[in-house]
C-alpha cells in the first residue's frame, strides 16, 4: 500500500516557519530608566546621549578663604536681683615702722636717795640704761624681755643691781591707751626681801614707759595687777 505524498508546497511552507521562529528569538527587554533612547535630529541622524558620566568634584582641602559665620549665644535671662557693688577689701594696718637703736632698761642704785634718778621705796633711785643696737617695731617687748633676760644682779661695774635676776617671767602683750601703758606677763617673782618690792615693780613700770613714751604704767601678771602678786610674797 502507497502512502499519499504530501503536496510539495505544504513542507516548503512549514520549513520557513520553523526558520522564521529560530530566528526571532525571545523578545528584548524593554528599556530601563537608566539608559534614554535617543533624540531624533534635525538631519535624520541619531544625536549623542546627553547622559554624561558624572566625575567626582574636588573636595576643598582649606577653608581659611571663608570665614566661619559666628555663632550666637542665647543671652541669658535679666536677673530680677539688682546689682551688687563689688567688694572692696577694707586697708589692712601695716603697724609700726621697722627701726634700728638702742634699749632703755632701768636698774636700782641701791640707797642713793634719788640722787641719780627717781626715788623709790627704801630709799633707792632708778637709773636708765642703754643696750647695743637692737632691730624693732614694737619697742616695749624687746625692751622688757630684755630686763626680763639678765639673770646677774649686778650690773657690770656700775654699781646698778638687778632685783629681777632671780624671777622667771615672761612678756606676753602691751597696750598703750592714751598716756597709759598697760603689760601683761606670766610666771612668779623671786624676791630677796621686802625691799625688793619696789624695786621689780619700778623696774618694770619704768621700762615699759620709756620704750611707749607713756607717762604711766599698769602691769599685769597672771592676769592679776602686779601689787597684788607682789602683796602675797
């Protein structure tokens, strides 16, 4: 049994059908936003993508040219407390100039009857005397810690005892009020006899009168006025 033959024109026909499909392949991709299709020209033909590769800028490696723009501080609130003047530190008192000179002390001329300075009890004188240079400001202390530190009783050869030499005393301050100098020490008296009385008190009273310039003096001891300390001996 033959089979039929096919008409010549149907194969030719399916052949470029199956080349037509080989050939157009699987659609292309629509375009992205990315790439612009091109703009037609005047002329016809396609003009250049104006799409340009960006290039990096340069980076400004100073920027002293351009003065940075100030800032502005809130400014504070007014305060509704007023204003205080300023404090002004009161002068301080800058005492005593400092100074260069001799001492007077008072000894005893034992029974000269004043006849060498001013009469005291039994029946003595005072007599001033004078020590070397001495550097001060307040002239009453070195002047009554020096009688207070000679522990001889006679003075030199002139005669002159020291009824301290055997007390342990100590100055402690002095005031001067007007025409009056006022000492305080501390420690006892040591006496020789009743004579001796008068005697320590004058010293004292006398020295410290000669270094304030004072026509008077008041001695404390202990915090007791010197007569009665002296009244218990």
């Amino acid at each position: 049994m033959t089979r039929p033959r096919r008409p010549l024109l149907g194969i030719l026909g399916l052949s470029g059908l199956i080349v037509l499909t080989g050939c157009v392949g699987q659609p292309a991709p629509a375009p992205t936003a990315s790439s612009a299709a091109p703009t037609p020209s005047a002329s016809g033909t396609p003009a250049p993508s104006t799409t340009a590769t960006p290039t990096t800028a340069p980076t400004a490696t100073t920027t002293a040219s351009t003065p940075a723009a100030p800032t502005t501080s809130a400014a504070a609130p007014p305060s509704s407390a007023p204003a205080q003047p300023p404090v002004t530190e009161e002068p301080q008192p800058t005492g005593l100039p400092e100074q260069t000179g001799p001492l007077t002390v008072y000894y005893v001329a034992v029974g000269d009857n004043g006849m060498s300075g001013p009469l005291i009890g039994c029946g003595d004188s005072l007599v001033a005397t004078t020590t070397g240079p001495v550097t001060f400001t307040d002239q009453v202390r070195p002047s009554v810690e020096a009688l207070l530190a000679n522990k001889s009783r006679d003075v030199g050869m002139s005669g002159l005892v020291n009824a301290l030499y055997q007390s342990n005393l100590t100055y402690v301050a002095g005031e001067l009020t007007g025409n009056t100098i006022t000492i305080w020490l501390t420690g006892q008296f040591m006496l020789g006899g009743v004579c001796d009385t008068p005697r320590v008190t004058s010293q004292l009273e006398y020295t410290a009168m000669a270094a304030s310039g004072a026509a008077a003096a008041e001695v404390f001891v202990n915090g007791r006025p010197i007569d009665e300390v002296l009244s218990l001996k």
